[in-house]
C-alpha cells in the first residue's frame, strides 16, 4: 500500500484495505471485540483498565502512519475491560495532519470488522455553549460537519453501507439515554449538545465561535464527525462524548494552547473513565 497517507482513498478500495488490517490484526489476537472506542487528546488512561492487551501500534497496520497529534499514542489495543472484549484506539487520525478522510475512518471501520457493532468516540473540544464550563462532559446528540471532507466520495462499496446514508439518527438515541444512565449511576454529571467539527489545525477566531455557536453548536473540536459519518454508512451503532477542555475563544480574553486540552484531559479523564467503563459493562449483548 503506498505510503503517501494524503493520496485519495475512495469507498469502493476500503473492502480491501480492510482486508488487510483484519489479517494483520488476526495475525496477534482472535479476540473479537463488542464494542470499540476512540480515545482523543489526553484521555488515553482509560486504556490502563484493559486486561490480556494486545497492543499494535498504527505503524505496524498496513497502511497506517504513526500518530503524530499531542497526546495520541498512536496503538490499536484488544484487550478486555471489566469482562467485555473491547477494541480502542489509543489516539485517532486526522485531516490535519495531511491524511485522507479515506484513512481517517479506517480504525473505526476496522474496529466493526472485527466485531464491534457499538463505537464509542471521545474528544477534547472548546466549548461554544457559555454554561460548559472546562472540564464539562458532554454527550453528543448530533453534529455539525464543517470539514469540507467526507470519507464516502467517490464510487461506493456497496457490500460496507449504501451510497446515499442517512443521517437521522447517526448518534444512537438509545445509547445516548445509557451513557446519561451511566453518569447518573457514578455521579458524574454530563450534559447533551452539538458538536462542530473543524478541520484545523487552527483554533477558532472568536467571530467563528460566535458563528458556530449561533448555529446552534455547544462544542467545537477537530475530529470526530468523519468517523460518525462512517460508523453510520457501515451500519455501527455510534455514541460520544465530548470533554469541553476552555471556553471558546473570545469568551475569557485569554489565547488557547493545546498544552491546556492535555491538563483538561487528565483531569477530566478518570470522571469520563468511570463513566465508559459502566457504560461498557451494562450494555445488553447484541
């Protein structure tokens, strides 16, 4: 496979790249996964509650580049967690670092490959919403793509989700009301919103928060909803939440750096743990 990560990638070459990454990951472990989950900036810890891991780093997938975002160690983990086989990402891909939407969403596609019908993803955003504080958890209800990008141009791959896919309910209604029920069940308090995906790397301007916010978004992040978009056309039940790490800019006077998602993220990160892990362990079987 070349190893240029920006070269197009349509729908219709994704069944076998797939192929491929399923055999690689066959290849260390057969452990099949129920659900998987993506772990953004920072929230990597979840990944120390895993038992019998096996962990491949992005490099060793066909195909795949190291990770090179803060904060994203960059491995595809298979392990499981509180008794149930998980698949998580231990960081993600992204636009921003010069890689088609093609390769972006192939972990999550893989991760339903290997047996995961539920996908769980997770992300470091600033807030829109004046009342979400930093540190404020937020379960996605639906989203706003203002990437410019979508995985699914170019000629279809029929046998993985039809060409035209609806959108209604691309945030699993239901799994929304179970990670509300997890959070009630840990004390952790969550709220429910929008959230925009960008495509950085920049931060916003504060013309652009107000924009964004005045279309009705709570949150804004540079990931995500390409993901959702896939999980959607390849048939996966999808949740998320997100972790609201500042205010957004233009709010308090002060420049945003990633340094500050990073120290959010470790702070916030065992809250949103707790609340993954129940989430996890009181989901019916398929």
């Amino acid at each position: 496979m070349s190893t240029d990560h920006a070269l197009p990638i349509h729908p219709s070459d994704l069944p076998a790249r797939l192929d491929a990454l399923e055999a690689a990951v066959r290849h260390r472990t057969s452990l099949v996964p129920r659900v998987g989950i993506v772990l953004g900036s920072g929230l990597g810890g979840l990944a120390d509650g895993l038992v019998g891991t096996t962990a491949i780093p992005f490099a060793e997938l066909p195909g795949w580049p190291a990770a090179s975002a803060p904060g994203h160690a960059g491995r595809l983990l298979l392990g499981e967690l509180d008794g149930v086989p998980v698949a998580m990402l231990q960081g993600r891909l992204h636009a921003y670092e010069g890689h088609h939407p093609g390769l972006v969403v192939q972990p999550v596609l893989l991760m339903g490959r290997l047996g995961a019908g539920t996908i769980v993803l997770t992300n470091a955003a600033g807030g829109l919403n004046p009342s979400f504080g930093a540190g404020t958890l937020m379960v996605i209800a639906d989203h706003i793509n203002m990437t410019g990008l979508t995985p699914l141009l170019g000629p279809n791959a029929d046998a993985i989700g039809p060409r035209f896919p609806d959108q209604t309910e691309t945030w699993t209604p239901a799994l929304r009301a179970r990670l509300h029920a997890a959070g009630e069940a840990e004390d952790v308090p969550l709220e429910e919103g929008v959230y925009v995906g960008l495509l950085g790397p920049t931060y916003e301007t504060p013309a652009e928060v107000r924009m964004l916010r005045g279309w009705g978004g709570d949150a804004v992040g540079m990931s995500t909803v390409l993901e959702a978009i896939a999980a959607r056309w390849a048939g996966l039940r999808a949740a998320g939440v997100s972790l609201v790490t500042n205010p957004g800019a233009g709010y308090v006077g002060e420049p945003l750096s990633h340094e500050e998602v990073l120290q959010a993220g470790s702070e916030a990160g065992p809250r949103l743990a707790r609340v993954i892990r129940r989430f996890v362990r009181e989901l019916p079987a398929d």
